[in-house]
C-alpha cells in the first residue's frame, strides 16, 4: 500500500513516538492478559497493514522460540510456593510456569509490534529521523547498509567465474577449500576497495565535505500528525498512571494472585489497547475516504 | 570568452620518469562541444582530472589552469565543486545511496541546500532526462545505461559550467551510449553547456562535435573541427588515426584512394555518404552491391557443445531468461551471440560453459572425448574442462596479486610441469610479459581481458566462451585482442562471442546468431546474417542493404591493420 495512506501516512517523529512508547509500555507492564491485549491490539495493525502477511513469514522463527521460553522458564526457575509436580527431585511450579507464559507473551507482544514498525517506518523514514541530528552519521549507516547486498552479490559473482580456473569452496580437501575461501575474500575485498576509491571520487566532486549538509527527504508536520501525537499521548498517559498506581502487573512470586483483573488493571489494559490500536483511526478514516469516492463515482 | 584555459600545462605523477602531459595549452569557448580522443594511457583522464580540482591527482603541476578567467586553485570550495561536474567511466561506483530521488538529491545536500530549492531542481532535472518513474527505484535495481543517467543527471543538480565526461559510454551497451550521448549532445545544445568527453569510439560523437583534440603521449598533436581532423589522419595515413574514424568515412578514404580525386570531404554518417555518392555511383543509386559479396562457404563441423530446449529462469518467481532454446556450437566456429541488454546472453554463455544448469532441457558436451568426459563429470568444478569462459568483467578471473601469480597458479592447476615457464610463455604469447609483475587491478581494461584470457587459455580449452570481450577497450587493444583470438581460431580453439560490438563480428565472426525473447532467432553466417538488418549491422551494411560491394573482412583488413 502507498506510503500517503493510513498509518504510514503519518510524520516519521510521531511514528517514532509511537513505537518507542508501546515497547516502553510493553515492557513495564507484565500482566499476562494486558500483554495478550496488547498483542492482539498490534496484530490487527499488521492485519490491516498487510493482512499479516508479514507476521506469518516471521512467526515460524519466533513461534518456537516463545514456546521454548514456556518451557525452559519451569525447568530453570524453580521459585513459587505452589508446586504442580517433581521432575526427578525437580519441583515445577505454577509460579515459574505463570511467569514463563507471561514472558512469552510479552515478547509475543514486543515481536508483532516490531513486525508492524519494518512495514511502516522505511529506511527512508528511519534516515529522516537521523538526518536531523546528524546527516554524516545517516549517510553513513545508509551506505553501510547498501553495502551488505553488494557484498553478497560481487561474492556470488565471483565464486560463479572462479570455479572455472579451480578456485573453490564446493568441492575438494577441506584444507584446499579453505585456501580457495580465503583466496575469495582477498579477491572481493580488492576488488570493493578499488571500486570504492571510485564512490570516494564521486561524493568528492560533487562537492561532499564542503560544508554543512543538509537532507533532502522531507516530511511535513500535518494537522492529524498534532492529533495522533495529542492522542497517542493521553492514551500512553493513562496507561502509565495504572502503572505508576501498580496495576498493570501481575505478583507472581512468591506466591501467585489471581488472573482475575482488577478495576486498575483493566483500566491499563484498556489504555495500552487503545494506544496500540489508535493509529488504526487513520486507517480506518482513509479506507472510508476510498469508499465514499468509489460509491459516488 | 573562453570559458576553460589551460595554459602550457605540465604534470607529472610522484615517481614516474616523464610528465604524463607536457606543455598543453587548450582553451575551450562557452558552449562548445569537445571531444578528446587518443590511445589509453595519453593522459586523457589526468587531462580531465587535473581541470576536476577536487579529484585531481596529486604530483608536480606547472602552467595554469582557469575557468572563466579565475586561476583554479583560487576559487572556493563550493564554487570549485560546482561549477566543473564529471561523470566517469564505471555506472555503478559512482552511485552513492539507495534510491534514484536520493541520489540525485546527494550533491544538494552537500551543499546545504535548503528543501525548497532542492525540490525546485529535482523537478527541473529530473524532466528533462524523464528520470520521473524511475525516482523511487532503488539504484541497484537499474540498467547500466539508466545508472550512467543518472550520475550525468546528479551531476547536473549542481548546475555546472563544464561537464567532463570520462569515456562514459565504455560500459554501455550501443543503444544506453547513444541514448546518453544524445542528452549530452542536447544538454549542449538546448541549454549551450560546456563539454569535454574522451571517448574511444568516437562514431556517433564526431558529426555533433565543434572539436576534436587528439593526445599522444601527453601532447595534443591534434586540435580542430572534426572534418579537420579527417582531413588529417587521410593525410597522416596512420592506421591509429584511422581506428578512431566512423566505419563509413573509413570506407571512403580507402575507395577514394586509388582514385587521388581532392574529395570535397569524406563523409561521417550513412546519410551524407548515400547523399555523396548517390548522385555519382550508379550502383549505389541503385542500391546494388558493384561486387558480388562472396564469402567462402565453410563446411560445418561436427557438434561440440549442443543445448536442447533449455529453459533457464534466476528463480521460481522470476521470469524465464531462456525459454526452450536450441543452439550447437560446432567445432571450428568462430561464432559471435547478438541480443539485447538483458536477453540472456551472459546467461547462455554460463550455460554452455557449465557454470549454471538449466531447470528444463539439456546441455550436452559432444565434442569431448569419452575420457575426458568422464574426468570432466567427476572433477565438476575442476579447471580440466575443455570449455574456458571469459566473464564480462575480467576482475572477475584474478584472485592473486600479481598477474604472475595469477598465471602461475592457473598454469599449476592445469597440470604444468613448470608453471612458471608456462606462466612466462603465455604472457608472451599475449605481449603482456611486461606486466607479470603488476597488480591485475592496476592494469587497463584491454590489458586486463588479456591477462584473464591467458588465465582462461592455460587448461587448453577446446571450446572458449568469451562475454562481451571488446567492451570498454579502446581500439588498438581492440584490435590485440581480435588479433590474438583469430590466431586461437586458426590454430583450432571453438569460439563463441556474446558481443554488442557488430563491427567486430564482421571482421572475425564466421558465423552470427541473434538471441531474443529467449530463444535464437536467427543464425547464419555474417554476410547473409547482417544483409537486410538495420540494427544488427554494420554501418556500412545499413548503406548497402544488398551487401558491401566487397567482402568486408578484405576491406576491413585494409584500413585497419
């Protein structure tokens, strides 16, 4: 989708805000059901970014991973008064099974939440925030990134047409592979280096290190830029004031409370809810903005 | 006014034993178009670099140089930056950041231009060379010629007095070279910029140019209009002032030879030889050949390597490169490969050679010997095949630091008893025993295919496929390198050239076939292959639609060589 619409439309600075604030709220609040609200809430962000195409190509990596932390927690932490079983001589407890569940789901949480930031704040986005404090600094993490694929690129290149004079990393003793391996990396870091002197050359003649530079993506502070930021701010407000008041987190150890929430609790999981999903109004205001033309055309 | 002056210029490199220009003094006007021309190593790029301040080599400069009046080394920084833009040889190192809008915002932003006046100019710029749907391309992804419109159009953000061009077009494909030259050539039309390029092939620049400036060894032994300049290698009568003439007036001068008639002058483009000549030869009115196009019909040899119905895609959602393709190199072919940018070329070449498998149909090697098959199919990767392949990019072949070495180790590899020697006769063989001892990165373009051709030469190919061997090379290692791959031909090597470069199938190529669309569409040999091909043909097949009046190989060897 276009980068003028919904969420994405947004000013790179509020998005900024945006992330920084659920992580930041995503990690003081530890409440098994506040966190799986909060996950749900940035699961149907990146369903309406993409259709969670995204998230699903990324969840066979962290899926297992969430999983062993609901496992492992128990065998490792054997804190809790109310023990479920012995493993051998190994006490598992609700506590430390609790407690690893609510683990998994908070990084559940910051995990979809991530999967939803690399759809909406692009590269170009990210240097734009950057540029500001520091255009050298911007340039440099962009070329340092371009260079990764280049690298990779040139390498593939270069094992394809050495093989033919016997230079090789497939095949033959391990002791020659070795050898061609490093053979290869001399060759493409000569090769990079050559060809980077040339890229100096260019940034010099068009006139780099001159003087202060300047950035050329621009983004204009819009009027929903000031109401997402006011909105996002009230939102993220209250759900620090539950927390500051202590709800929004479970006691765990020593001994376990219940699930059940509390009327502060739910106040900081409606509020978090809320904050995660409130970029969604844009989304929601643009979609409709697609209809009404289409129905009157 | 005369917007760029040097004046008695003198430079020599830290450590080298003779000034790589001596006493050179130039002066180009506002708006003129000037084209530098000389074989590699003249000091046309130190020439080009020197007037570049901020790229300049360092060494012992004497004599002055100045741009619109004002001593070089006395204007500001910015100022100096600014006001002489240069594009140069390589598309892709020049290149910078992510996007095309990016980059060519790069220069801007150095300047500290504010966002107004930089999008004011991206418009401007970005209109004129039409860059608008390509502006949030990633710069990678793009073509080479697109990566070259680019540099020129970045350059031109900072709106600059002269442009210096540094054979630009020596890795393009024709077609992205004319189509870059033609917005060089409008730039100074339309908008009366200043420009200096060097070029090898200087074809399609000299009917545009006001000037022609020959180097030599670091002197301008040239310096005039380019009909002048025909006038003067006519007089000359030197095969390397010639090497640089279009193919036409070449032809001219050798048929207006014998006659010693004091033509007005030679022609430079097919229509002013049609327009010369039309009124005078009836033959050419006629459009007919006045000598029948006879070229000796060679016998087919046996197979060597033959590919049935292959299919070849880079992956399962990319498109197919090559879609059923049936081609067969036979033995004793000197066959050269036509096709557009990105038709699959390189891609057959890496198939035949054994470098990729195909996903559909197959490529069989028939040629071997049943032997040779088998240590073939065991060792897969080995250096023992008899097929040698030459990538595009020769850097490609070296993984050692000297060209020496680089030999040496090919020669171990093939089984040499004496690597060395071997090493030593191969570059004597290809008169590169001199560089043995250099750094392959520092050597030029044609001494570059050179070396890796001898590193390619050393398993004693029975086949050699070579990828775009005259790109970039300027004509005298042109024609080395023509030179030592007909002799490979006579003594038996199979050749098969994936080329742009049709004037050079024409003199060597015993057979021609045109890739399209993935699939061969026509195959045959030269002569019949270029007649009635507008594109695909020599210029002065597009002036003699039925043929050259004489077997252009003859004619070709009389002028050049």
């Amino acid at each position: 989708m276009s980068e003028g619409f919904g969420i994405r439309s947004l000013h790179p600075s509020v998005l900024a805000a945006y992330y920084a604030g659920g992580i930041a709220l995503g990690m003081l609040l530890f409440h098994p059901l506040v966190l799986l609200a909060g996950a749900a809430a940035s699961l149907a962000v990146n369903a309406a970014l993409d259709g969670g195409r995204a998230w699903r190509r990324g969840a066979p990596a962290f899926v297992p991973m969430l999983l062993l932390v609901i496992i492992l927690n128990p065998l490792v932490s054997h804190r809790g008064r109310t023990v479920l079983a012995y493993l051998g001589d190994m006490p598992v407890t609700l506590e430390s099974v609790v407690y690893g569940a609510t683990l998994a789901v908070s990084l559940l949480n910051l995990l979809t939440l991530f999967v939803s930031y690399r759809l909406v704040v692009t590269e170009q986005k990210f240097l734009y925030l950057f540029a500001g404090l520091s255009p050298k600094t911007a340039l440099l993490a962009m070329m340092a990134t371009g260079l990764v694929p280049r690298l990779r690129r040139r390498l593939g290149e270069l094992m394809l047409v050495q093989r033919t004079r016997g230079i090789t990393v497939a095949a033959g003793p391990l002791a020659s592979r070795v050898r061609s391996g490093m053979r290869l990396m001399q060759a493409l870091l000569a090769w990079t280096l050559e060809d980077a002197l040339q890229t100096a050359d260019s940034m010099q003649a068009r006139g780099y290190g001159t003087g202060p530079r300047s950035a050329y993506p621009d983004y204009r502070f819009r009027p929903r830029d000031r109401w997402a930021l006011a909105a996002l701010g009230a939102a993220a407000a209250c759900a620090l004031a539950a927390w500051a008041l202590g709800f929004g987190s479970l006691r765990i150890y020593p001994r376990l409370e219940g699930l059940r929430l509390s009327g502060g609790d739910a106040a900081a999981l409606l509020a978090y809810a809320v904050y995660v999903l409130l970029p969604l109004v844009w989304e929601w205001r643009d979609r409709k903005a697609w209809r009404s033309w289409n129905s009157t055309k | 006014m005369a917007e760029l002056e040097l004046d008695q210029v003198t430079f020599t490199y830290p450590g080298a034993p003779a000034p790589a220009l001596s006493s050179l003094t130039l002066r180009l006007k506002r708006g003129e178009f000037a084209v530098l021309c000389g074989p590699s190593g003249s000091g046309k790029s130190t020439l080009l670099r020197l007037i570049k301040r901020e790229v300049s080599p360092g060494g012992k400069l004497s004599g002055s140089i100045r741009l619109g009046g004002t001593p070089l080394e006395r204007l500001p920084a910015r100022e100096a930056a600014s006001r002489v833009g240069l594009v140069m040889q390589h598309p892709d190192n020049q290149l910078v950041v992510d996007t095309v809008e990016h980059e060519l915002a790069f220069g801007m932003e150095n300047f500290g231009l504010d966002r107004s006046a930089m999008r004011r100019r991206m418009a401007e710029i970005a209109g004129f060379f039409g860059l608008e749907p390509l502006l949030a391309s990633r710069t990678d992804e793009l073509s080479g010629g697109q990566k070259q419109l680019v540099n020129l159009a970045a350059v031109l953000m900072l709106y600059p007095d002269v442009l210096l061009l540094d054979e630009p077009t020596a890795q393009l494909d024709p077609l992205a070279a004319r189509e870059l030259l033609g917005i060089v050539q409008r730039l100074n039309e339309e908008w009366g910029m200043t420009v200096l390029i060097s070029e090898h092939r200087i074809d399609e620049l000299l009917p545009a140019a006001d000037r022609v400036i020959r180097l030599e060894g670091g002197r301008a032994v040239f310096d005039g209009s380019p009909r002048a300049f025909v006038r003067e290698a006519r007089r000359r009568g030197d095969a390397s002032w010639a090497a640089y003439l279009p193919q036409v007036t070449r032809w001219a001068l050798a048929e207006a030879e014998g006659a010693e008639s004091a033509e007005a002058d030679p022609p430079l483009t097919v229509k002013e030889a049609r327009l010369q000549w039309a009124s005078r030869d009836p033959a050419l009115r006629a459009g007919r050949p006045s000598a029948p196009a006879a070229s000796p019909a060679r016998p087919p040899g046996p197979p060597l390597i033959a590919a049935e119905g292959v299919f070849f895609a880079y992956g399962p959602q990319e498109p197919a490169v090559l879609k059923g393709l049936d081609y067969t190199l036979r033995q004793g072919d000197f066959a050269v490969l036509f096709g557009g940018n990105g038709s699959g070329k390189s891609t057959l070449l890496q198939l035949l050679a054994g470098l990729r498998r195909p996903q559909r149909g197959t490529v069989r090697r028939i040629g071997a010997a049943p032997a040779a098959r088998r240590r073939a199919g065991r060792q897969a990767a080995d250096a023992s095949f008899s097929v040698g392949y030459l990538a595009q990019n020769p850097v490609l072949h070296f993984a050692f630091d000297t060209v020496g070495e680089d030999l040496t180790d090919a020669a171990r590899r093939a089984g040499a008893d004496r690597p060395e020697d071997e090493a030593r006769r191969m570059a004597e063989a290809l008169g590169i025993a001199g560089l043995l001892h250099r750094h392959p990165l520092d050597l030029s373009g044609g001494e570059q295919q050179l070396a890796a051709l001898g590193i390619a030469l050393m398993s004693r190919p029975q086949a050699l496929l070579l990828d775009e061997p005259t790109k970039g090379l300027d004509p005298p290692a042109r024609r080395s390198l023509a030179g030592h791959l007909a002799r490979l031909h006579a003594a038996g090597t199979t050749l098969l050239v994936a080329t742009h470069d049709v004037e050079f199938a024409a003199e060597c190529a015993t057979r021609c076939s045109l890739l399209f669309h993935g699939e061969i569409v026509a195959d045959g040999e030269p002569e019949r292959f270029f007649r009635g091909n507008l594109f695909y043909a020599t210029a002065l097949h597009r002036l003699f639609p039925d043929g050259p009046p004489q077997p252009l190989r003859r004619q070709e060897g009389a002028t050049v060589r």
